[in-house]
C-alpha cells in the first residue's frame, strides 16, 4: 500500500501494520506483534524523514508465513542509504535502525536496479522460536 511522505503517511502506515496483524490472527500480546509494530514505525518514520522526495509516496508491504512476518518499506531516495549510528545518550533521534537491529531476526537494505529510484529496507520477524530454541539447545 502506498502512503504519503508526511508524518500523517507514517502514522496511518504503522496502524495498517497493526490492524493487518491482528486481522492474520497475530495477538496484540505476542512479541512478534510488538515488534513487527515497532519495526514498522521506525522504517515508516525513516521514509518520510530521510527518503522524502516532494510528489513521492513511500509504500509498505507486509506479508506473513506460518513462520515469518516480513515488512519491506520502499522510498524513492535511493542515494541516501540507512546505516545504523551511535547517537550521545541524551539525543533525541538516531536510534531507529538500532532499534530495528535489536527487534528484527533479520533486516537489510536493497537498492533498485539503475534507472528505477529508491531503495527497500527490509525486515524480518520469526512468530514461532528457532528450533535450537525450543529444545533448549
């Protein structure tokens, strides 16, 4: 679903997130839930505020496995790439992608092809415990 670049895109993209989730059977209580909420908050916030391009929507794709709930943010800035930063303690911003880092089993960030602007950030939450996980190993 496409949304637009402004903080109001940003919001309504994070409740399409939550509602989504709910709808698929995910409980509100479950980390999964929590952090896919999160995750979507975080690279929703980072569109409009790092990938803004005036005209430009970003867009949101979540799909979910048995196993996984996948999250991929698409903007159009694609020259201006997320890394994660050491902000002083008592900053007030630049903390998202190490937030994603701590809630995500897996995130990445993926250019589009020359010719076509942007850049995806995506990331990945598993719903059930990896197997090591689950045996105690």
């Amino acid at each position: 679903m496409r949304f637009s670049s402004t903080p109001r895109g940003a919001r309504l993209a994070r409740r399409l997130v939550a509602k989504r989730l709910e709808q698929w059977g995910c409980s509100p209580e479950s980390e999964a839930y929590q952090s896919m909420v999160s995750i979507a908050g975080e690279l929703c916030a980072n569109a409009v505020r790092h990938g803004h391009v005036p005209g430009r929507d970003f867009r949101v794709c979540l799909t979910a496995t048995d196993a996984v709930l996948c999250i991929e943010v698409t903007d159009t800035r694609g020259e201006r790439r997320p890394k994660p930063r050491s902000n002083p303690y008592d900053a007030e911003n630049g903390r998202g992608l190490l937030i994603v880092g701590m809630l995500a089993d897996r995130w990445a960030v993926v250019a589009h092809p020359p010719g076509h602007p942007g850049k995806t950030v995506r990331a990945e939450v598993h719903t059930q415990p990896a197997e090591s996980d689950a045996t105690g190993n």
